[in-house]
C-alpha cells in the first residue's frame, strides 16, 4: 500500500466513525423526546377518549 492508499482508508474510516456517531446522537436525542412528551401525549389521548364519549353519548 502507498501512502496516499492508507489516508484514503482512514479518511472512509473517520467518514464512517462520524456518520455512525450522529445517528447515534440522532436516535438517542429522538428517545429522550419520546420519552419526556410520553406523559403529554397519554393526557391528550385521554381527552380524545372523553369527547368521543361524549359525543356518542
């Protein structure tokens, strides 16, 4: 291998560490947002169930 080889390889290397850092990042931002709205979202829910009730009522 040549020089400019090996800094191809680690540049397609460090691409690949970036990209699967960010989507790390990306999923783990993505949970945590799930997670604290959880709480919000079953009280609209909820809510939704009550007017429909009312409604068929």
């Amino acid at each position: 291998m040549t020089t400019e080889e090996q800094k191809s390889d680690k540049f397609w290397l460090v691409v690949g560490a970036i990209t699967l850092t960010l989507v790390t990042v990306l999923v783990l931002v993505k949970k945590n947002e799930d997670d604290k709205f959880a709480p919000i979202k079953q009280q609209l829910d909820e809510e939704v169930q009550q007017m429909n009730i009312r409604v068929l009522n």
